[in-house]
C-alpha cells in the first residue's frame, strides 16, 4: 500500500464533539493544522495565526456560509433570512455595518449601566436564602434576556421565555434537514419573532424614540430607508448574537470563580482586576468555539488545499491555546499581558460589533455578584450538562451555590 500523502490524509477522524475540546485542539495544531473534521467532514484551522489570517481575507474566506443556515432548504419561504453584516463581503458589508457601528459608540453603551446594575440586583435580590440557585434561569438568562430586549425595542411586548425558545431554535439551525417536529417549532418561532419585530418596527415609526430600532428606521443605505425584512434581519442580528454567547461567558465566569477561590478573593478586594479576568476568560474558556467560512477558491495551506466551495471552521477557541502566541496557554492568569490578543470576538472586518456591549455586561454581573457574594461552588465539570455542538461550548444548567 503507497504511504499517504499529506493532501489524502485531510480526514484523520477528528471528532469536534469529543469531552475534552482542548485536547483536541491541541492534537490538532500539532498535527493536523489544517483537516477535516467530524461530524460532516467539514475542514477546521486550529493554528492561531492562520485563523487570524483567514478572518483578515473575506475575499477568500466568505461569510455567505451563515446564509446556508438560514436559507436552508427545509425551511418554507416567509421564514428564509439573509443574516445582514455577519454573513455579507464587501462591500456590501461596510455599507450595514456601519448602521449598527453608530449605535454601538461607547456613549450609547454606557448609557445602559444603570438598566444593568438594576437587572442584575433584582436578580441577586430574588435569589432569596434557598440554595443552590439555578444560575442559568434565575440570572444569567434573564439578565442578558432583559437588556437586549430593551435594546431592540420588544422588551414589554414579549416574555423572555418566547424570546429564549425562538434563539434556542436558532441556534440549532443547519444546512441539513432536522426532523419534521424541529422544523414545525422553528418556524413557528421565528414567524412569531418577527410579528414582534414588525410590531415594535411599526410603533417606532409613529413614535421616534432615543433608542436603536428608531434609530435604525431613520437611517438611510444608498439614499434609501431600510425595509421591514431588513430591519428584521438586524434586530434579529442584535439578538441572537449577543444573547447566548453573553448568557454563557457569565456562566463560565461563574464556573472559573468557583474553581479558583483565591481569584474571587482577589477581585472582592481589587474590582479593578476584573476587566483582566473577563479577557483571560475569553481566551481560556470562550463561550463560542468557531465561526463558519465558505472557501471561495481553493486555498492551500500547510501543503493541503481546501477545496472552492467548501465550509471552513477557523478554531477561534484552538487559536485561543495556541502556544506560538500565548505562553503557557493552558495557564489561567488573570495578569496576562497579551490575553485581549484572544479572538473570541473574531477578527478583521467581522470582528463582533458588540464587544463592548457583551464586555460591560460581564463587568456589571461580576461586580453585583462579587458584591454580594464571597464564595461560589458548582458542580465540576464532568457533572455539568455540556450541550453537545461543535460551535459552542455550553451548559444547559448551572447549580451554583452562594455564599457571604
């Protein structure tokens, strides 16, 4: 039998769901850089300069892979979406991206403090004397939940269950056909999503406020004012991507404390350390693994060509660990000098736009909590219910018990 070459031996049997993530990824970076993956044989970049390269080249690496997503075949017409700025190129990109980036300038953000702090001390007031609490549906949940319905405009139109169930479903959303059930409860979903959107759209015509939505309704893109699906498409934009990302940084904030008892110590007694440890929380142990690239030629890398048109996963999480950056990467160090050169919040033109919306909150909840809070205790991690995906690495609950 002839010896393989490097090209043949692109699908090595990796599999992205596996229960220790970043052993994976380190296995990867040392051996297969650039491969095929499992499930579906998807090829993934693990090395961190190479990520950074590949999300610094659109042209190349193209952000219409999300439109596989949400135009997915299964799907029935009135609920296909194209996913405005995070799955355009240039320079179609530049031209929405800028909308939201007017939105997001630090004055507008930090205008949102207060609604923040009042979130999150209502929550902690309501945790009452009973422990464990569950953390994910009695804080970070609805704590997130709260603000970013306020943001978009459908905050005291719509329960945060409704909007929890609609990104949930979203979240699960792929090129391949789900079962008939799935389908019937997406859509379902996502057309009573929109009817709060087009519902909030509406009102905001007739009556201009200071917030996104009316500001979004008052913008123009080439001389024109944006259409209701277009609108939609941002608001749900504003939503999804800011939603269970942030719900599960905070969640892994909460486990991290819990394992590092002498950190809790340290940021009760200097709070100003705490933006440090939200950015090696970011790089150790982000909430979102990868993003999704469709190679628009054939790309050669490290002797192997990934096929025009197929789907590529950069490995932001794999790049977080990669030693050749990051010195002893597997190290939790909240004084690490070059831990905000992490690529959790992506990279280039896509970088995400509300980085500093999704920073703040995280700051806000921590200070609250550590505020009222001296100890905090979960269950370890091989007794967490981990979400099974190859994009996030999620809970879907957190008992957590607190302590003064």
């Amino acid at each position: 039998m002839p010896a393989l070459t490097a090209q043949q031996n692109t699908r090595p049997g990796i599999d992205l769901q596996s229960q220790d993530p970043f052993a994976t990824f380190t296995f990867m970076r040392e051996h297969h850089p650039v491969c095929q993956v499992e499930p579906n044989g998807l090829w993934a970049i693990s090395r961190y300069q190479d990520i950074k390269n590949a999300l610094a080249q659109p042209l190349r690496f193209s952000s219409k892979a999300l439109d596989l997503f949400f135009q997915a075949d299964w799907l029935s017409d009135d609920c296909k979406s194209t996913r405005l700025i995070v799955s355009q190129d240039p320079p179609e990109h530049k031209k929405y991206h800028s909308l939201l980036n007017k939105a997001f300038v630090n004055s507008n953000i930090r205008s949102l403090m207060p609604l923040m702090r009042k979130t999150a001390k209502s929550l902690i007031d309501g945790f009452g004397t009973t422990m464990p609490v569950d953390f994910m549906s009695q804080f970070s949940y609805p704590y997130i939940g709260g603000i970013i319905s306020q943001i978009v405009g459908v905050g005291d139109k719509q329960s945060f269950v409704e909007i929890r169930e609609w990104v949930e479903y979203e979240e699960q959303m792929s090129p391949y056909r789900p079962s008939d059930e799935f389908i019937v409860g997406c859509e379902t979903a996502i057309r009573r999503q929109n009817t709060y959107f087009i519902e909030a759209i509406n009102e905001r015509r007739c009556q201009p406020q200071d917030d996104l939505l009316s500001g979004l309704i008052a913008a123009r893109i080439d001389h024109r004012a944006l259409t209701d699906n277009e609108l939609c498409s941002l608001l749900s934009l504003m939503i999804s991507a800011g939603f269970t990302t942030t719900v599960q940084a905070i969640n892994h904030a909460i486990i991290q404390l819990s394992r590092r008892p002498e950190i809790v110590v340290q940021l009760k007694a200097s709070p100003t350390l705490i933006p440090g440890f939200i950015e090696e929380l970011l790089r150790h142990s982000p909430p979102l693994y990868t993003v999704f690239r469709i190679a628009s030629c054939d790309i050669e890398l490290h002797g192997v060509t990934i096929p025009k048109g197929e789907m590529v996963l950069p490995l932001l999480a794999s790049g977080n660990r990669d030693p050749a950056h990051f010195s002893n990467p597997d190290q939790f160090d909240i004084f690490r000098k070059n831990a905000r050169q992490h690529l959790t919040f992506g990279h280039g033109i896509h970088i995400c736009i509300g980085a500093a919306l999704a920073r703040l909150e995280m700051h806000i909840a921590l200070e609250c909590l550590l505020d009222a809070f001296s100890e905090i205790t979960c269950p370890a991690d091989h007794q967490l219910d981990w979400i099974e995906s190859i994009s996030m690495r999620a809970v879907s609950a957190l008992p957590v018990q607190f302590s003064t």
